[in-house]
C-alpha cells in the first residue's frame, strides 16, 4: 500500500495531498543543505565587521524568504543584530549567531563541501547549520498555522563574549516572579576545542 499524507505547501499555503514522505525529506534535506552552503560561504569571523554586515543581510534575506517577514535590524558599536518578532507576546527566545571564529579565506583551505554525508566548512556546525533549522521549523509553524509567539534568530551574539549584544538579549527576557536571571561570566579565552584545525595548539 503507497502511503499518502496531506502536507502544507511552504509557498503556497495550501494543503496538497500525496506527497511521499520519503520524497519529501530528500527534498527538505537538499534545501537546508544549499541554505547552509550560502551561509558558510559568505565568511563572517567575528572581529570583521564589514563581513559580519554582509552575512547579516544575507541572513536577513534568507529569514524573510523562509518567514515572510522582515527583520529589525539592530546595530550597536558597528555590530548588526538581527530579530524578528511573532505573535502579540513572545514566550519563546531563540538565540543564535552568524559570526565564526574563522578568518576571511578559510573557504580555501576548508571548503564547504558533504561528504560521506558528513557536511564540512567554516562556521557550517556552529552555528549556521542551526540557523538554518531554526528558520525552516519555524516556517513549518507558520505554514501549519500554528500559534507563533517567538522572538530570533539570528543575532549576532559571538560564543566568547558579546557585551554589544547583552541589551537585545536582554530586552527580550524577563525573569519570572521570584527567580533571577544573571548571565554566567565569559571564559577568558575560547576554549580550546572550539579552534578551527589549522589555529590548534596554545
């Protein structure tokens, strides 16, 4: 017996029926697959702003695409920060960062690539491979119709330390009554499993 599920166009809004499931994950999976290589090679470590302003626009475009709508764009000290917003109250925070650790010209020597189904690049595990399943479950919910009230992703909140990005996180989180809400203190230095192949050592 061939299975046969409805399932919601993403682009269309409207139920189709039909649809394999088995065909419907490779296609899901090679579109989050070219998402994650637009990301990782549009190269964005954190200590180079003008290439931390280019991937933002480049994950502004491609929220807006998966979302149907625009991000705020929030820049503090040169740093843009991005963050989209649905629902009347948002109860639900998503964090994320599109900044890397690895210099400009990393793609030479790291190329994005998959193989032997393991995906590889600069910046592909943290985090824009997250970035990217973020965006298309949240399109899932929308598309769905479901409920949405979330605030994120795709702040540009660097994994060593962002004083700069404190205040948008911050703006959004209110700690319920009788609790408390302190940000843990940022490690002096990366921590060493964190560094990119050819930077280990100490």
């Amino acid at each position: 017996m061939t299975e046969h599920r409805t399932v919601v166009n993403r682009t269309t809004g409207q139920q189709e029926d039909g649809a394999r499931p088995e065909s419907r994950d490779r296609e899901r999976a090679a579109a989050m697959t070219a998402d994650v290589e637009r990301l990782v090679c549009c190269e964005s470590p954190s200590d180079d702003l003008a290439a931390v302003a280019r991937s933002a626009e480049l994950v502004a475009r491609m929220g807006a695409g998966h979302l149907g709508a625009e991000a705020e764009r929030i820049v503090i000290d040169g740093c843009t920060h991005l963050r989209w917003r649905f629902g009347r109250t948002a109860r639900l925070l998503l964090i994320g960062h599109h900044d890397t650790v690895w210099p400009v010209g990393s793609l030479e020597s790291h190329p994005f690539e998959v193989r032997e189904g393991v995906l590889r690049g600069p910046g592909c595990f943290d985090m824009k491979a997250g970035l990217v399943m973020a965006f298309h479950a949240l399109a899932d919910l929308i598309a769905a119709g479901a409920r949405t009230q979330v605030t994120g992703p795709g702040a540009r909140i660097r994994w060593t330390a962002s004083p700069c990005s404190s205040p948008v996180t911050r703006s959004r989180v209110r700690p319920r009554p009788g609790s408390s809400s302190r940000a843990r203190p940022a490690p002096t230095r990366p921590p060493s499993c964190w560094r990119p192949p050819d930077r280990a050592g100490p």
